[in-house]
C-alpha cells in the first residue's frame, strides 16, 4: 500500500528525492513462490547530467564507465537500482528500452542510445529460489511505473523495489529502501534513494546485536559471510557539470560511513549516483563563492545520504520465506 508523505513526515522521514524537481521514481517487486527481489528505477528530466563513485569492495555494476568525467557523453536518461546481483543487471536493458520507445537517448546516426547505468544488491536465494531474480521485463515496468507517477509523488518506502530483499547485520535484519531530502538556504534541493543491503549495522545500535553482526574468519564448514551493497542515488536541482557531479557522489559517501558501521567493505559493492537537473544556478560570481556553493551542496549530499539510509532501514518490516526469517531492526 502506498504511503501519503504527510504520513512519511510522521514517521520520522524528511522529503523524498521526489522534491527535487522532475525526479521520478518507479518500484517493481515480486515476492513468494521463491521470490524476494526487484527493480527501482530512477527516472531524471531530459537533459540531466550525472556522474558515479564506486567505493565498495563487490559492486556489480553496468555502465559505469560511461559516467567518467572524461568520457563522451554527460546526461543519464534512467537510473537502476535491482536486486539479483550481476544477473539482476538485466532489468537496465528493459530501462533503456523504454527510454528508447520514448525517445531519450544520447543521439548518433539512425538512432538514440540511451545511457542507463545501473548497480545491484546481492539478494539471490532470499526468497527460497536462487534462480528468481529481476529481468529485462521488470527494468521496464519500473521505469513504466516511474514516468507515470505525478510530479513530486511520494516514495513508497521499505519492502518494495530493489529493497525488497535487501538485509541488513550480515543478513540477521530486514533491509530495505528510504530517502529524503533537504533544501539549501539559496533554494538549492537536494534528495537520496537508498537501497539499504549493508553487511554493517546503523551506528549506535545495542552490543548485542552489533556482536551478532560481526564478521569473523569462517571455520572450513561454515558458510561465507554473505555479500552486501548499499546503492544510492543522490539528485539535485543544481546546475552541475560532470565532474561536480562525481564530486559529489564522491562526497555522499561520507553519508554510508555515518549511518552503517562498517561500510564500504570487502563484501560490499557500495555505489553512489549523483544526478544534477539544472534548474537552479549556483552562486558562481567568484572563485571563493563557487567553492562555498559546491562544498555546502556535497556536505548537504552526505547528509541526506545519512537519513535516506536510516530510513530504509527504519520503514523494512519483517520476512519469513522458505530461506529464513528476516526480522525487523529495532523492533
């Protein structure tokens, strides 16, 4: 059931990255019958310019290379968020489908290539059925769903999308999707999506559960310890070039490293997304300005990395499959 933002608010949450101007989100999931996976998509206005950084030690990624400052192209026509790990990358090919039949893409002769990056969580098996995982089909009904919803939508938040078999404390805790967002005092907006997946725990929670959660060598019959990312998109209204925007994703994950201890680990692919709109100019009128508009905006991105993740983890509610029970942080 989708959730009103006023009921969000409530809650605890502050925004959503839908109060960035023209950012829209789509969730598609699928859950029992062995299932417990699916896509989030992240669909920006035409034009909007985005970069990545990538800081986990297992990322599974598409299209990354593409957002290097010193590449061709600088605009991003969708973003995937997915479960299924490496084949869970899949579902960017029914994204950028979608935007092709729509027209969004970077032009070259006969046609468009739209520029869909896209990034994983490892969730295989969490719903009983290794093989379930997102395909090219649910990468383009999320992105469907995406440029359906109103203008400045809610987000639905926790068990859904790509969150929806997304654990947390070496899969002892359910994990799931959050957001927020935050508005500058020059009218500058800045929002996160995170999909929370993360082999640490939020900072400040119990020993006992922090104990639970650690990592130790594993004895020959034991299992690995499993593999974790947490993926965020951070967007923005600002006017931002390429390398601003790998500054700031850069930035941003200063944001993972505040709300999960640890992070950005061996078994974690911990991946930031930086998307700038546009719509509002920064104060660039000296050297001095220019550095204190950048560098109030990517501190803000850190920030509100810090409370999209929290609540994820806050709105995940409690699974049991045929792979297990995941319970819910906290509660």
């Amino acid at each position: 059931m989708a959730r009103t933002r006023a009921h969000n608010r409530a809650m605890g949450a502050t925004g959503a990255i839908t109060d960035v101007a023209g950012i829209r989100i789509g969730h598609v999931q699928k859950s029992g019958d062995g299932w417990l996976s699916g896509v989030t998509v992240v669909l920006p206005p035409p034009g909007t310019v985005g970069s990545v950084d990538v800081r986990g030690g297992g990322p599974a990624t598409h299209e990354t290379d593409a957002l290097d400052p010193t590449t061709l192209s600088s605009r991003v026509d969708a973003v995937v968020l997915t479960g299924g790990s490496a084949f869970g990358l899949a579902a960017a090919h029914g994204a950028q489908r979608w935007c092709e039949e729509n027209g969004r893409g970077f032009p070259v002769p006969g046609g468009l290539v739209p520029i869909v990056p896209a990034a994983a969580i490892f969730d295989l098996g969490r719903g009983g059925d290794f093989s379930a995982r997102p395909d090219e089909a649910m990468g383009y009904a999320a992105t469907a769903a995406a440029a359906a919803q109103p203008e400045g939508h809610d987000v639905e938040r926790g068990n859904v999308g790509a969150g929806t078999g997304a654990a947390i404390g070496r899969g002892t805790y359910k994990g799931g999707v959050g957001t927020a967002s935050i508005t500058l005092e020059n009218g500058v907006t800045v929002g996160a999506i995170a999909v929370v997946n993360a082999l640490g725990l939020p900072f400040g929670t119990s020993p006992d559960a922090a104990k639970a959660a650690q990592v130790s060598e594993p004895a020959p019959s034991q299992a690995p310890p499993p593999l974790n990312t947490t993926l965020v998109v951070v967007a923005t209204d600002a006017v931002l070039d390429k390398a601003d925007c790998k500054r700031t994703a850069s930035a941003a994950h200063a944001g993972l490293a505040r709300a999960l201890a640890p992070s950005h680990t061996l078994a974690d692919g911990d991946t930031v997304f930086a998307l700038a709109t546009g719509a509002v100019a920064l104060d660039r009128s000296t050297q001095t300005a220019r550095q204190i508009s950048l560098i109030t905006l990517q501190s803000a991105a850190a920030d509100v990395v810090r409370l999209a993740i929290l609540d994820g983890i806050s709105r995940a509610e409690a699974v049991t499959t045929a792979a297990g029970t995941l319970g819910a942080y906290g509660r």
